[in-house]
C-alpha cells in the first residue's frame, strides 16, 4: 500500500507507533520499523542528550530501516533539555520526529534544516491546521478514544478524521483507537494515509516492558480506562486500577481546589514501576480504549502483516460489493 504517508517516511506500510514512555525504547522502535512501519523512540524517556544518542546507536544496530524520535512538551518546572535532544536527533541521522503537547516551533527551524520530517500529534483540527502553519510536514489526528492525552474537546475519531481531512492541506494519520486492518481501511476511508497505534503496540512480544503491563491490556475491556487530571486540564486517559480510582476519589472530593501536589504519589515517577517491575497498581499508565479489542500478544511482525492482510481482504470484498451492484 502506498500512500503519501509511505512516501514522505519512506516506509513499507502506513502503520506508525507513537511515542510511548517507557515503552518507546530501542527494541520497540526496532521492532516496528523491521516490521515495515515507522517504530519510534521517545525521546523524554531517556532524558538526556546522551542517552538518547546511545538508544538512537542501539536502534540503528537493530535495524536499517527509517525510525522517528518523540519528542513531547509538557508543562515543567525544570524542562528537559531540548535544543541538546535535537542535536542528538541531527547528529544521529534520525530522518523523522513526532512531536507532540505543546507547539512544537522552538524545534521545528534546527529539524527542517537537517531535512528531518516533522509530524507534530494533535487532538484537534484547531491544532493540527495551526501546526500545518508553522511547517509541520504531517500530523497525527488524536482522536478522544486515545491512550494518553486526548486534550480537552472529547471528539472521537469519527468526527474528528473526516474534519480534518475537510480542513488540511498536509497529509495526516489517524491515531487513537486503532487495532487491525478494520482501523486502518475506515482511516484511510476518513481521509487519513496511515494510521498510528500506541495500546496496541504495547502487548506484542517485542515491546520491552513487563508481561503483567501486556497480560492487563489483554484482560481488559473497552470499559476499563479512566479520564484522569480533567480538573487540571492535563486529562489523561488511564487503565483503571486502585491508584486510579484513589486519585477519582481525590478529584471529586477536592473539586476545583485539586491540584497537582494532590495527586503527585498517583502519577509522578510511576511508569518505571509499572513498565519495568510490573506493578500494575503503582500509578496511573496510559492506556486506550482500543484495549477492547487487543485480544493477544503477537509479534510485530505478526501484527503489521495481520493488519495489512485484513486491510486487502476488506477492500477487496468492497471492490466486489462495487461490481455486484452495477446493472448487467
Ligand atoms: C503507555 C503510553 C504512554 C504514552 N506516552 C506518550 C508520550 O510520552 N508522548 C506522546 O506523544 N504520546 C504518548 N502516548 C500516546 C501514543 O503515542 C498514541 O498517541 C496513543 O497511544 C494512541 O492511542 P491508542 O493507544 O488508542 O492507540 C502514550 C500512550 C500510551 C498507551
């Protein structure tokens, strides 16, 4: 499948793995992108220039094919380092950044010298058109279904996809939401090149975290993520567990005096304990929705060709719904 997605990345199929802490690593990016999709590392999980630059050299011993790095701009006290991550980024020969919070445009000058693509993820068509402005090559369409951030709008995929293709004039992915070859035709149907997955990367047998992190997304449902931190305005959805439903209570008891010192022993510092140690009641981890509908824990290989394979069996089975219907 081409698409103008394929080409701008270079890649084989229209499939991308979105920046995921603590998940984001060398093994899962490598793993992706052997698989014929864009795997990417994300970049604040390493924290520093030279760690980043040791992962990007780890990632380029594990593949030949094109990766990405993440960069996300969160609200911080101390921010993380940004002009040395992209120097790194530059340095390393890394041909695609994902972007994704805040505006990424302090970055975008230094990437686009080096001729690096940007696709700048966002939760709405206001965002997306303004990130087409500053000279975001892409964006990745971040519907309300999604693991992580969904921003503040609540408009789920079906809306928000078909809005953007409306308005965009630079090529978009859809994210949020998306699980097999049935995620990526209605994408494709909605106007989108590709699409990109976070949740469902997380339970293959590559992704480097701990196996109760895959066996949770198994057993859950489409009914067990929480929206948490809406008061703050920072909503995050989160699969449920104690912590989770401790830091509710928290919310509805405080009310608009919530702040974030409140909840600080639910969200800060967890993702290790989860991620790597496996304690799934630690914190609260993002997760989507779309843990409804990840029922196993395939290779990524396993997963791309599956997805692609579905992809081709839906649109030829439409093609001959076309041909069924026109008069002898
Ligand atoms: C565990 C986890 C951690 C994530 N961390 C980040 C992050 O650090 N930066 C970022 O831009 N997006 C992050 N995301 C969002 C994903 O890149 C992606 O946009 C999202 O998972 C798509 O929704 P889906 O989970 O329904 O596929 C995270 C998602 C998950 C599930």
């Amino acid at each position: 499948m081409k698409t103008a997605i394929t080409e701008m990345f270079g890649i084989q199929h229209p499939i991308i793995q979105g920046g995921m802490h603590y998940v984001g690593f060398a093994e899962m990016a490598a793993a992706v992108s052997n698989a014929g999709g864009l795997g990417i590392i994300t970049g604040l999980t390493l924290g520093t220039p030279e760690k980043l630059a040791s992962e990007i050299d780890k990632c380029k011993d594990m593949t030949d094919k094109p990766f990405g790095v993440n960069l996300t701009f969160l609200p911080s006290l101390t921010p993380p380092d940004y002009p040395g991550l992209v120097d790194v980024i530059i340095k390393g020969g890394v041909k695609v950044v994902e972007t994704a919070g805040r505006n990424p445009q302090q970055v975008l000058p230094a990437l686009k010298d080096a001729g690096i693509k940007v696709i700048h993820k966002c939760t709405s068509v206001r965002h997306s058109l303004k990130a087409q402005d500053i000279g975001c090559d892409a964006v990745s369409v971040d519907g309300f279904e999604c693991g992580g951030h969904p921003g503040e709008d609540d408009i789920p995929n079906f809306i928000l996809l078909p809005r953007a293709a409306d308005e965009l004039d630079i090529p978009f992915v859809s994210s949020g939401g998306m699980a097999d070859g049935r995620s990526l035709v209605a994408s494709l149907a909605m106007g989108a090149e590709g699409m990109n997955m976070g949740t469902r990367f997380i339970a293959t047998k590559e992704a480097p975290v701990h196996e109760n992190v895959k066996k949770a997304i198994v057993a859950a449902s489409e009914l067990d993520t929480r929206l948490v931190m809406r008061p703050l305005r920072n909503t995050e959805r989160v699969m449920t567990n104690d912590a989770v439903e401790r830091l509710l209570e928290k919310e509805k008891a405080l009310g608009d005096d919530l702040k974030f010192e409140d909840i600080i022993a639910e969200v800060a510092g967890v993702y290790p304990k989860i991620m790597t140690e496996g304690d799934m009641d630690a914190g609260a981890w993002s997760c989507g929705m779309v843990a409804g509908l990840i029922n196993d824990i395939p290779t990524c290989q396993e997963l791309i060709d599956r997805t692609m394979r579905e992809a081709e069996d839906i649109l030829a089975r439409m093609n001959a719904m076309q041909k069924e219907s026109v008069p002898a």
